[in-house]
C-alpha cells in the first residue's frame, strides 16, 4: 500500500540548531514529493517539492530537502533554524500521473527562542 | 489573487446533526479534495473529485458526501454528526500538471 511515514512527531530545537526531519515513502513507480509547512493558526502552504532533476531541490525560508531514490527517502533539512520556524511540517507524496496525495503524520517543530 | 475559501471557520454542533462545510476555489482546478486533520495521524482523505460531476471515496469517507455540480464548490456534507466527527477540515484543489495542492483555511467542527 502507498505510504508516507515521517520519523519523529515532535522535535525541539534551539535558534540556529540544524535541523533535518525524516520521511519515507512506499511507491510504486515514479512520484511526485512535497513537503508542507503549517504554521500555528494557518493553513497548510507548499515549502518545497521534487519532479525530476536535481535530487537536492530548495525552497522558502531556507529550506532544502534531498530525494534519495535508493533509499525511498526525501528529508528536509535547515542549517539553522529560527524562532519563526515552530510550525508542523508534512511530508507528502503523489504518484506520477496521478491525482491523490498521501501525508505523512506531521512533525511538529518547536524552536526556543 | 486566486484562492479557496472555506466557511464557517468554527462550527459547534450536536451529535445526529446534518451538517455541510463549504468549499469555494478560484484557481479553476479540476481536481478538489477534502482531508481532515486529527492530531497523530496528519491529514486524511475524505472525498476528492476530478472534475464536474466526479465524486470519489477516500480513506474516511464513512459519514461524509461531496457532490460537485460546478468547477469552483465542492460542499462537505456530515448526514449525522458523530463526536468522532470532531475535527479539523481542510478543503484542497490541485494544479493538474505538478499535483501541488493548495489549501483552504480549514474549518473546525466540534461535535457535542
């Protein structure tokens, strides 16, 4: 069965610790991975994403994830992270060609100020 | 700017209530969806469609209807409100050619 499954629920962290969060994804064929940020109060937006191409891709606020086919993973790193960055961050996946997005469980990042 | 809104915000209501959520898109996507949101198991499909006319069954659809007579709404029907109903519900459309979503500001339902 299609899944994503995201290695820690909750994570605390100092301002300017690293940060790297796990995901996983079980596929068949090709996909489509994203990763969404939800901050406190807000609906979810789209951090960053990975096509085709270069497995190391960038997106807002500094974030990066890199997809590693052999490992079936896409993790999301930050060199440093800020206070502003407390938020909860999905993991998603979307077979190529296909319409239906699978989440992760979320991770819920608390950065002390 | 195009955008999905969704209303109400809040809603508290009683247990074997009907209850509809509304979704409304200004992207013209086809494909919409609705997820709910529970602590511990991220976001759920509910119901999508892929167009006018088009309904699907997600993963947790017991409970729920979607009927979509236009490209821009898509209602979120409850036939009987349950407590295990409670939640948070996020109402989605996609670019058909990268498949990114993009998301309502969700509506919170409290089944009493």
């Amino acid at each position: 069965a299609q899944s994503v499954s995201q290695h820690n629920h909750h994570v605390i962290l100092s301002e300017a610790a690293s940060l790297e969060l796990g995901c996983n994804y079980s596929y068949g064929g090709t996909v489509n991975l994203f990763w969404y940020v939800q901050y406190p109060g807000q609906h979810l937006q789209l951090l960053l994403k990975y096509f085709s191409g270069d497995p190391l891709v960038k997106g807002i606020k500094g974030f990066e994830a890199e997809f590693i086919k052999s490992k079936f993973s896409f993790n999301l790193r930050k060199p440093s992270v800020q206070w502003s960055d407390t938020a909860e961050y999905f993991c998603a996946a979307l077979n190529t060609g296909g319409f239906k997005t699978i989440f992760g469980a979320g991770t819920r990042l608390f950065v002390k100020a | 700017d195009a955008e999905i809104t969704q209303s109400p915000r809040h809603k508290i209501t009683e247990t074997g209530r009907q209850v509809t959520l509304a979704c409304h898109q200004t992207w013209n996507h086809n494909n919409m969806f609705w997820y709910r949101q529970d602590l511990g198991h991220g976001l759920r499909l509910i119901h999508y469609s892929y167009g006018v006319q088009d309904t699907n069954k997600g993963e947790v659809s017991d409970g729920y209807s979607v009927s979509r007579s236009n490209t821009e709404d898509l209602p979120l029907t409850l036939e009987s409100a349950a407590s295990s109903q409670t939640s948070v519900y996020f109402c989605a459309s996609s670019d058909r050619v990268t498949g990114e979503l993009f998301f309502g500001e969700g509506s919170r339902l409290t089944v009493l």
